[in-house]
C-alpha cells in the first residue's frame, strides 16, 4: 500500500461536513461572478449549457456531463454563455479534516467527466430532497448524501490525480519513510527515521501522525506485517525465516506479533491465502 495511500485515507477518515445549500438551478443572464471569494466550497453537476469558471486563474468551461469542484476561499470568476445558459445541481459546503479545509491539503482535479452522469443527478437529486424534508433526521440524511456526491467525484477522478498537498515537513517524512522502508529488514528505530528527518523524535513523531493518522512505531508494525503477509503468500520460506528476516528473536514472537497484527497465525495465514499461481521453484 503506497504512503500516498496512507495519506490520503487519513485525511478522508477524520472528514467533517456541514451542507449549506443544495438546488437544481436554470441560469439566466444574471449569472456571473468577479473575483468572489466564497467562504463555502461547491460542487456541482452540468446538465446542459456552456459558460465560464475561473478558479485562481484556472479556466474550466464545464459541460453537460461533467462534475465541477469549487474550493472554499478561492477566487473565483464565473458567467453563462448568453445564448446557451447553464442548468445544474449545485452544492454549497464546508469540509475539513482535523480542523484543516480538506482542499487545503490534497490537490485533484475541478473539473471531471461523470462516469454515469445520470448517477451522478440521481445522487444530487437525493441530496436536494433529503434537505427539502421535514423530518428529525433529514439533515443528517442530506449530509450523507452530500458525502455520497463527494465520493462519487473521487472515484470519477483520472487515477493519481488525487494527490496530498506536500509541504516543507513532508519531503523530510517522506526521506524517513524511505529509510524505513528500504531498510526494513534491519532493526530501524524512530530516532532513527526522526534523524534521518532531522527533526527531534517527539516533534518528529507529531508530524508523522498528523500526516499518517499513524505514530512512526505503528508504521514500522504495519510495514513489518505487509512484509511477512506478502511473503508467506507469495512464497514458501518457512515461517523461521521469514521471522529471522525480521529480525525477531524467535519464531514464537514473530506468530504471536504477527497474530496481533492480522487476527490469525502465521500458518492460517498462509493457508488461506497462499498465490500457489504466483510461486516458483
């Protein structure tokens, strides 16, 4: 599993939304926005028409069928095409991870293609009626739905378009991970990796989590675990050496460590999951 990966699913995990506004809007000529800097994000779904959205001078021209995503407190610039206006679901929202607007901490696309446009109405269509009704638990029903929209646009974007936003603190985890990584079978310390960042261990380890979701220990079981999982089931070492390769005492504390780690001993396992088509001789 990539290190983006682990980012990425740690900043969607600790995800907060509040919806503000959800419609199904005919544009007229009245349409257009200069230089408005919204405090809300918005996403939205063209269903016909052509116009203009400039995003801190990005220019997108959406079109029936595609998705748009407005960051929050971005500068954005915006008009129909008079002869052709615009009709589109439209959402108002707030979104943060850990306090942070979450477009504050990863990059993707803001304009995509709907894989299933028509899924994609059904599923603003939902939103708009759940906040539309009168019952106690409307609200929070329109707020999954609003997650049901946001989801749907990440899994429409390109494959590796969705990315974190690095910063000056990431380059130097990200050398730690490396050393970590490539020297796995060794014994690797956290005040190793902190070195390697050059950071204090205890600033080092605040940083690692709030990036991870993970302490830089817990990331050193995790890739311990993924190191044995894939060489019992891609291989056929025993079960020692693949312990000793860890650099575990004994076997013993190897299937105990590993069985905390996975739910089953290392010989279940491999039992279970053994890629037979995957090893040769």
């Amino acid at each position: 599993m990539s290190n983006t990966f682990d980012i990425l699913q740690n900043q969607f995990r600790e995800i907060t939304v509040s919806l503000e506004r959800v419609d199904l809007l005919t544009c007229d000529k009245n349409w257009k926005g200069d230089h408005t800097v919204p405090p809300f994000s918005s996403i939205g779904l063209i269903l016909k028409g052509t116009g203009t959205i400039i995003v801190d001078q990005q220019i997108l021209h959406p079109v029936k069928g595609q998705l748009y995503l407005l960051p929050a407190k971005t500068t954005q610039t915006f008009f129909n095409d008079g002869q052709n206006p615009y009709v589109k679901y439209f959402c108002h929202f707030h979104i943060n991870s850990q306090g942070t607007q979450l477009f504050d901490l990863i990059h993707l696309p803001l304009c995509i293609d709907a894989k299933n446009p028509e899924t994609a109405a059904a599923l603003f269509a939902n939103m708009l009626q759940e906040s539309q009704n009168q019952e106690l638990t409307s609200f929070i029903k329109a707020k999954q739905r609003l997650l049901d929209v946001l989801s749907y646009y990440l899994e429409c974007c390109p494959q590796g378009s969705v990315v974190p936003v690095e910063n000056d603190s990431d380059s130097s985890i990200q050398k730690a991970i490396t050393y970590a990584e490539t020297n796995l079978l060794q014994s690797v310390s956290v005040r190793q990796m902190a070195e390697i960042a050059g950071y204090h261990p205890s600033h080092f380890a605040k940083l690692f989590q709030k990036r991870l979701g993970m302490t830089p220990a817990q990331f050193l079981i995790r890739r311990k675990a993924e190191y044995a999982m894939e060489q019992l089931v891609s291989t056929s070492k025993p079960i020692a050496d693949i312990a000793e390769s860890l650099e575990f005492s004994s076997q013993f504390y190897f299937c105990n460590f590993f069985k905390k780690q996975t739910g089953m001993t290392p010989s279940e396992y491999r039992h279970v999951y053994f890629r037979k088509e995957t090893y040769r001789e």
